[in-house]
C-alpha cells in the first residue's frame, strides 16, 4: 500500500497552491502591485516578494501570459494566474518583474512588453531582478539606465545602451533592479522604500544607496 495516499487526499493536494490568504481588513493598503511572470521562473524571486509585499498589505495580482497555473524552476507555483491580457495599468502602484528562465519567453509576448511600456509611462516604480530586465530591454526601456541583473545579461544591457550595475540593490529613477536571489532583502527594501514614496503621492525618487 501506498501510504502518501493517505496523507495527501485530491482535495488537500488542490488546496496545496501556495496562494497567500486574504489581508485583513486592518492591514490593507488598498494599493496594489502587479507581478508578470511564468513557467520556470526562480521560485524564491517569485515567491519572497509575492508573500513580502503582501505582508505589508498590499494586494498583489499575478499575471502571465494566458493566465492559470505556472509553475518555478524548482516545482512551486500558483493555479489561479490571470492573462496579460486583463492587466490594466491604471490599476497599479508597482510592477515587479522575477527573473529564471520566465523572462526569455515573457519578452517575446507584445502584450506584456505594451503593458510594461505604458507602466514605465506612468512614471511609477518597476522593480525586475536576476534575468527579469530581459523583458525592460525587450521594451527597449533601459537605455541611459544604470541596471542590475544576472551577470550573463550584462552584454545585452549594454548594447542596449544601459549602465551594468553589479550591486545587491540599484535604483535610477523608477527602476529598482537586483542581481540574484540572494539580494531579494535588499531588492525587496528598495521596493518597499519606493511604494512608500508614492503612497505619499510623490513621484519615485533617486534613491540610489549611498556608497
């Protein structure tokens, strides 16, 4: 006898989504923040600031391309994704662009790269890490922009025509950009730092960390 079967029931297996439960009604913000992401993206850059953001009471909506489950590079994802196509920018505060192997497919898609271009229109703050600014070149947005991404994204940065930045947090402007996984706490505090910004109704400021 198999006995996983009898811990891990279809329903306790549905339920099992990793989606954050609702914010309280005393914690919220009623602001919200957009993530844009898909198949095999690196769990830990989708996750931290999905759960991060959201304990700070902001309302966080995922979309990828058709909407639906997704699934990271490591196995973890969501069931209930909504399509690119229903995002409106309008609706949002902060875009946040995850990195892993998401991007090189997301970065092909016309209605991501428009809902991204109108977004940086806005003036309002986009936060991407590791190969997350794949999809900000693609947008043809980063030229004359100091940005931080995985290494290997260095050459196209710069033919591009934007400034490589290899730090844990760099802000220019409304870009918030990191490296890696391992500068999420920093990434995540450049993001937080910024929404708080335009939650007072300013227009996101260089915040760039002092040397």
């Amino acid at each position: 006898m198999d006995i996983s079967s009898i811990f891990s029931s279809d329903k306790e297996k549905e339920n099992d989504n990793h989606a954050v439960s609702p914010i309280p009604e005393r914690l919220q913000k009623h602001r919200n923040v957009a993530i844009v992401t898909g198949d095999d993206v690196e769990d830990t850059e989708f996750f931290y600031p999905y759960y991060r953001l959201t304990e700070e009471g902001y309302k966080v909506d995922v979309f990828t391309e058709k909407g639906g489950e997704f699934k990271g590079k490591h196995g973890l994802g969501l069931k209930d994704s909504l399509p690119i196509s229903q995002a409106n920018v309008a609706n949002y505060d902060l875009v946040y662009l995850p990195g892993g192997k998401a991007p090189s497919q997301l970065r092909k898609n016309e209605t991501v790269l428009n809902f991204v271009r109108q977004f940086v229109a806005t003036g309002k703050p986009i936060a991407a890490i590791c190969h997350g600014p794949q999809i900000l070149i693609s947008a043809n947005l980063v030229r004359g922009k100091e940005i931080a991404a995985w290494p290997e994204v260095r050459e196209e940065l710069e033919k591009a025509g934007a400034i490589f930045a290899d730090e844990a947090l760099s802000i220019d402007g409304q870009f918030i950009t990191a490296r890696k996984p391992g500068d999420l706490h920093r990434h995540l505090s450049g993001t937080l730092k910024a929404l708080g910004a335009t939650g007072e109704g300013k227009k996101p400021a260089d915040m760039r960390p002092a040397a």
